[in-house]
C-alpha cells in the first residue's frame, strides 16, 4: 500500500484498536475491553523523563492533552484544545504501512457565541504523525507541539503549538512555571474499584501568550492565559460497565490546582490531585470528590450537564471545597468520531478561578 488512506479506512482501523467490536464495547469508546498482548500499568513502576514524554508502544493507547483558558486584549475569554492520541492494533512499534499505530489529532476553539473543533486522522510508520521525546516533537499533518525549553531543563519546560481547522486556527507559546505532576499514586492512576488504571502525570503550571484566528474578526486575535498538558496511557484504562467520565482541571487564583474526575457506572468512582502553588502534590482518595450536575443544556442533540457543583472536606493540607463551575459556552461540543464535551469555566464559591471541563459518554 503506497497512498494515504481513506478516512473511512482509516476509521474502520481506528474503530478496531480503540472499538473492537462495537456492538460489544465495554467502557466508553470501547477502553474497557480486555487488551490480550499489551502491558498493563503496575503500582510501584516509577515514571521517567524525558523518556515518558515520548509514546509507549506495548501499551494500546496514550494522549498528549493540551488545554488553555485565554484572554484577549479585549477581556473576552477563550479557551483551546490540542490533543494527539495514539492506538494501536498490536503492541509493537512497527515500521512503513506495516506499522500498526493509528493516530487522531483533536483541535477546539471556544468562545463565549461559538465552538470550534476539527480532528486529523493519519496512519502510522510514514511521517504523518508521531512523537519523539528527545527532543520533543509531536505531530499530525501540520499540527504541531514542539518542545523549546532551554538545555538542561525538562521537554515539557517549554511549548509551541500549532493547529488549524477550516474556519479557526491558532499559534501559542508555553512556559512552565512549576514542576511536573504525578497524578495518583505517583503517576499511577486508579480508574475503578476492580483496579483499572492508566500512568498518568500532568504539567498544570503553563503560562501561555500567542494568536487565534477567527472568523469575521481581527486576525490575528492576540491572548495570554494559563495551560494545562496532560500525559496519559494505559491499555484496559475503564471496567468494561464505565460508560463515560466528568474530569475538571482548577486553576485557583491563589496559584494553587486541582485535577479531579468521576466515572459513571454502576457506581460512581471518583479521583483527583490537590496541588499546591509550589507543585506539592496530595492524592485524593476514592469518594473524597463529590460532583453535583445543576444545569443541563440541549447540546448536539442530546441532555449535556454543563453546570456543576464540585465538593471535598479537608484533606491535609487542601482546605475544603465547594464551588459552582459556570462554563464559557455550554455548546462546546467536540463534533469528532468520537464527540464529547470539552470547554473552559469559570468557578466560584469557597474558591474562585478557571479550568477546563471535559465530558464524555453522553
């Protein structure tokens, strides 16, 4: 085969790696499915950098997420999505067409009167798509993160980034100021009671400055803000009964951060990370969260909670918390193969700040 395949080709792969069988997949998008050959994540195993900044090929999937809450020169707020993941047919890297990696590349732009999103599909083994940690580079077509951190420092110390869709575009720069995050038990997340996880760490400490481009406004539209990466990959990530999640990342105004996610099954599980403004990371165990929906919205045709209630008691030295999320635009709907919920939010209560809401399954 020596020509690019067809996006329904390409789908159908897709579909094999991420949803085997549709009409009997378990967990969201097929991630509780049994994945018989890859590795599976293990308590104790420590994560490395800057090897785990680049993919994992015995694992069957893994994500390189970027989110960003902006603001523009005008005070309106913004919000941005880069994310590029990978799945895979066997657990091996493979070379040329022979290659069994297939890669998905999501971008999304939100604004307060309208959502963005586009999705690049590509093959791997040619060029089209991949990441190399050292030094890093992740791409899919012409959509870019590139590390630019200074010699000696972390990959993920300093970002360029670069997406466009057929009516939105934009070109952002990151620089860290704070440390990498393990979420979990030191980069070892558990996603159920029966103990499906994933290895999972985050970079939440990003300030950003860069352009959008928008339809029928000045281009281009400069911002500044703060982003979120987040790096993640696992094989059985989800038990098979998990039909979505509700995952926040909080950036508090008193520098602080928050990650915290539920997934839905037979019973709700929950997790999350206190982090404080020096990085101090404090795990939060199961049912330590409580997420309360206050709103719904008609969205892409479909029930969408997209106000929430956010709760824990004290938990060392996290101060208890209780606020109300607001989103930006409650239409932020990512019409991709896979369609979720993904936008930024205001929040307020017993803290004040941004994040970003991501919502799936619905």
């Amino acid at each position: 085969m020596n020509a690019k395949l067809s996006r329904r080709r390409l789908l159908h792969l897709m579909g094999a790696a991420i949803l085997p069988g549709a009409a009997h997949a378990q967990g969201f998008a097929g991630l509780g499915t049994t994945a018989e050959g890859f590795a599976i994540p293990r308590r104790g195993q420590a994560l490395t950098f800057p090897e785990d900044h680049g993919p994992h090929y015995a694992y069957r999937i893994e994500w390189w997420y970027l989110t960003s809450v902006l603001t523009g020169a005008d005070g309106q707020d913004y919000g941005i999505q880069w994310t590029l993941f990978r799945s895979a047919l066997a657990p091996e890297q493979g070379a040329g067409w022979s290659a069994p990696q297939l890669w998905m590349g999501h971008a999304g732009l939100t604004t307060a009167s309208r959502h963005f999103s586009a999705e690049r599909l590509a093959r791997g083994g040619i060029g089209q798509a991949g990441v190399v940690a050292q030094p890093f580079d992740a791409w899919i077509d012409d959509w870019r993160m590139q590390g630019a951190a200074p010699a000696g420092g972390d990959e993920f110390d300093a970002l360029r980034i670069s997406a466009r869709g057929p009516d939105f575009g934009y070109a952002l720069d990151y620089r860290a100021e704070g440390p990498l995050v393990l979420q979990g038990d030191r980069g070892y997340s558990v996603k159920s009671p029966a103990g499906q996880a994933s290895y999972y760490y985050s970079q939440p400490f990003y300030r950003v400055s860069g352009t959008l481009d928008l339809p029928g406004g000045p281009v281009p539209v400069p911002v500044t803000g703060q982003g979120w990466l987040d790096r993640e990959w696992s094989s059985q990530p989800l038990a098979e009964d998990q039909a979505g999640w509700d995952w926040v990342s909080l950036i508090f105004e008193n520098g602080a951060r928050m990650m915290g996610f539920q997934l839905r099954g037979t019973d709700i599980f929950t997790s999350g990370t206190w982090i404080a403004a020096d990085g101090t990371a404090t795990p939060l165990p199961h049912n330590a969260l409580r997420f309360t929906a206050l709103e719904q919205a008609q969205v892409a045709g479909r029930q969408v909670p997209v106000r929430w209630r956010i709760e824990a008691p004290a938990q060392g030295p996290m101060p208890g918390l209780r606020i109300e999320t607001r989103p930006l635009n409650p239409q932020s709907w990512m019409d991709t193969s896979v369609p979720y919920w993904e936008g930024p939010l205001r929040f307020d209560g017993s803290h004040q700040g941004r994040g970003y809401l991501e919502m799936t399954g619905y």
